[in-house]
C-alpha cells in the first residue's frame, strides 16, 4: 500500500484480523456472513508529533448486507493520556462497534476483540479506549475492560440513588465489576479502557 507509515504491522495483517474464520463463529453468521472484510484507512492530520490513524472495517453478509450497524472503526494514537495511570502513551480508541441484531450472539466479538487486541500489543498500545454505550454498557466488561476512575465514583454516587429508587439496598461497591447489570443499563454512557 503506498503511504503505509506503520512498520510494525502492514495492511495485510489488519485485513487478516478482520477475516472471519466460519468455524469460529455461530448460527446465521456461519451461514450468512461474507469472511472478507472492506477496510478504509486514513491517517488524521493534528500534529506533526502525534501519529494518529483511522481505520474502518465493514462486514457484510454474502448477498451484501451489512453485518454491523456501522462500521467498526478504531483511532490509533502515537500519545495520548492513559485512563489507567497519569502518563501518556500509545493508545487505541475504540470508536465504533456494533453487531447487527440479528448477529449479535453469534460469536463475532469474542472472535474478533482479542485479535483485534493482539494487533493493538503488536502496535505497541498500552491502552485500549471506549465509550460504553447500549449493550456494550455490560458486553465489554466481559472481554476485561473496566470503567475509568473517575466514572466509578460518580457511578457509585448513581448507584446509591439507583437502590433508593428500586427500593432496595445498598450494596457496598468497591470496583466496577460489582455494579449489578440492570444498573449499568440505566446509564447513558461511560468510559472505559484496557491495559495491554
């Protein structure tokens, strides 16, 4: 590819990632899905020190229907600040993922994150980042990431409120991985992030 600036990875292993293997998905997927991903890149122009690069992968079904609500679309930044500690570094921001209804279940995600993760490493990304929102509110807890500091403490404070409003008690959180799931449902969005 001309104008490729990434020397530790090349547009052929990004494609590789997005290659669906039918034996590692399920049900409608494994019947329906397309294997060979469309990838469009970009690089953005912000500043002559910070690398930043875009891209999007879109997945389609064999009679060319889309398989994810948009495409994904994932921002690699050479230095950003890290959600996990106070410095900076190579970072991966999660913009966009999302399953189509009818494919959600199937396997997709499981199939596709830790590839996607082994990429980012391969990179040199300390962090992965997202906005949580709809059901990737309960989904991305699953595949390790975790609500940022910041968001935790307010969410507590939500979470108190929450209880009163249900008429239950209480529980004490001290992490995120205990706020109960009809919770997390009941706000709009949080950030979250990934050490690699």
């Amino acid at each position: 590819m001309t104008n490729w600036k990434i020397p530790e990875f090349t547009f052929a292993d990004l494609c590789s990632v997005y290659t669906i293997d039918l034996q590692k998905v399920i049900n409608r997927l494994r019947r329906d899905v397309d294997p060979n991903p469309e990838i469009e890149w970009s690089y953005m122009e912000h500043d002559e020190y910070i690398f930043i690069f875009r891209y999007w992968v879109y997945l389609y079904t064999l009679d060319k229907m889309s398989v994810l609500q948009r495409p994904i679309l994932n921002i690699l930044y050479g230095k950003s600040k890290l959600y996990s500690t106070a410095a900076s570094g190579k970072i991966v921001r999660r913009e966009y993922m999302f399953i189509e209804f009818p494919y959600q279940r199937c396997l997709l995600a499981t199939y596709l994150v830790p590839r996607e993760e082994d990429l980012f490493r391969q990179w040199g990304a300390i962090e992965v980042q997202l906005t949580a929102f709809e059901t990737g509110r309960i989904v991305w807890r699953k595949f390790g990431y975790r609500i940022i500091h910041s968001e935790f403490l307010r969410l507590k404070h939500h979470y108190k409120v929450w209880c009163k409003k249900k008429q239950v008690t209480a529980d004490d959180i001290n992490n995120d991985l205990q706020f109960p799931d009809d919770f997390l449902t009941s706000i709009r969005t949080f950030e979250m992030y990934k050490r690699l």
